[in-house]
C-alpha cells in the first residue's frame, strides 16, 4: 500500500481547510469595516474547493485499474456578492447623506458555522493522517521481526 498517497489527501483536506479558516477569520475581523486601503467597502470572501485530479491504480487482485481520490483542492477564492449591511450613524464619518454607513454583508453567525465546520473537518484529516502514519509504523514492524 501506498502510504504516502494516503498522506498527501489528507494533507491537501489540511491544506484546503486552512485557507477556508483563514478565509473565514479574514470575514470576521471585517465585520465591522467601512472601507479599506482603496477607499473601497470589503467584500466578503468565500472558499470553493473540489476533489483533485485522481491517481490511477493497478489492483493486485483485478486486471482493471481503479480510480483513487487524489484528495481535495481549492478550486477559487471569489466574493460573496451579497449587499452592503446599511446601518443608520449620521456622526459615524463615512456615513452617506442620508446618514447610514455601509457595511459589509458578512453575517457573523454564518462565518462562525463555517468556522467550525473548517475545524472539523482539518481535525478529522488529522486523524486520517495519524492513522495511516500508524499503519505505516506497524507495517515496519511486522516487517522488521520476520
């Protein structure tokens, strides 16, 4: 068995799970911004991720090939596209004429969710990652006492 495959998917779920964290807390810490570097509002981020190309692998068993999963990558990072949150402060300075400032669409309940959902999901390719490298191990050593 191949176990270095095994590592690379779970390290490319990892890695994908990371830059939706990232992502995410990037969403958060602009929930309250009203403009950035360019004079521009923040537009919220989003993380689209899909499987990688798959590995092509002979069955000792079978004549066919088989199609393995070649783990997940991040496809794009686009904005969200959802509207400004106008809230009514007529002192705040960048307040329009009729006294609302515009903030970005970010609802922070949603970016918790996905915030949790990406910690999950980076835990749980953890775990696939330390069982193969427990399977890996215990195969060396059954390999070793013969």
């Amino acid at each position: 068995m191949d176990y270095m495959a095994a590592f690379a998917i779970s390290g490319s779920g990892m890695s994908v799970e990371k830059l939706r964290l990232d992502v995410t807390a990037l969403n958060i810490a602009n929930v309250h911004s009203t403009r950035g570097p360019e004079g521009t509002g923040y537009e919220p981020l989003q993380v689209i991720s899909g499987a990688r190309q798959a590995q092509l692998f002979r069955s000792v068993f079978a004549a066919e090939s088989l199609r393995l999963a070649g783990g997940a990558e991040v496809l794009e990072v686009r904005t969200v596209g959802v509207a400004p949150r106008l809230v009514y402060e007529p002192n705040h300075p960048d307040a329009d004429a009729a006294g609302f400032v515009a903030y970005p669409g970010i609802n922070p309940v949603n970016e918790m969710v996905t915030l949790l959902a990406a910690m999950r999901a980076y835990e749980a390719n953890v775990a696939a990652f330390n069982a193969a490298k427990t399977m890996a191990l215990k195969a060396l050593e059954l390999g070793g006492n013969g």
